[in-house]
C-alpha cells in the first residue's frame, strides 16, 4: 500500500477513512445531505483520481486533497467543493501567519 507525503515532511500510512471524514466535514458544514455509502464511494472515486500522482508508493497531502475537490466537482456536488476549498485557503493562512509568528520570534530572539 501507499503513504502520505505530509506538509511537515513526514510519511504516514495512508487512511482511506481519513479521506472519508474531510468529505463528511465539507458536507456538513455546507449543510448538504449525504449517507455514509455516498460517502466510501466518493473516497474510492478520489483514491482512483490520484493514482497517476503516485510516485514510488508516495503520495502527498496536496494531490490527495486536490482529488477530494475534483472529485467532488465531477460528482456534481459544486456547492461541497467550495466549502472544501474554502477550508483548505482558511488552513492555509493560518499554518502561514503561525510560520510568520515563529519567524519573527526567532528575529527578536536573535537580537535578545
């Protein structure tokens, strides 16, 4: 089986359920009616969407998660993917302005 290439570098085990669980996320939050079959056949449909991304059995975060949102897409499931999306832009800047926090800790620090 294959492993996922995480931002911070490190290589985990790939977890189906994990895909799964963010889709139901984005279907909640978007308040959209789903049942858990939709669901598990989305989560295939997007393991068979990344497979050409796989490279010697790694696959990284990003490609997964931009197969959720394709998938989502060609499912007709519009109004999901962008509240996936916009979760993922929300993660984004946050891991961004931590970085930025540490940065400029490591400055002061530096001068201290």
């Amino acid at each position: 089986m294959y492993r996922v290439v995480k931002r911070d570098g490190r290589i985990v085990d790939f977890e189906i359920s994990k895909i799964a669980n963010a889709m139901k996320k984005a279907f909640d939050a978007t308040e959209t009616n789903y049942n858990q079959s939709v669901i598990d056949f989305l989560a295939v449909m997007v393991t068979a969407d990344f497979q050409p991304k796989i490279t010697d059995e790694l696959i990284h975060i990003e490609d997964i998660q931009d197969s959720v949102e394709t998938v989502l897409e060609q499912a007709g499931y519009t109004d999901v993917a962008k509240g996936y999306i916009l979760y993922r832009k929300q993660r984004e800047k946050m891991r961004n302005m931590k970085s930025t926090i540490l940065n400029y800790k490591e400055i002061v620090d530096s001068y201290v």
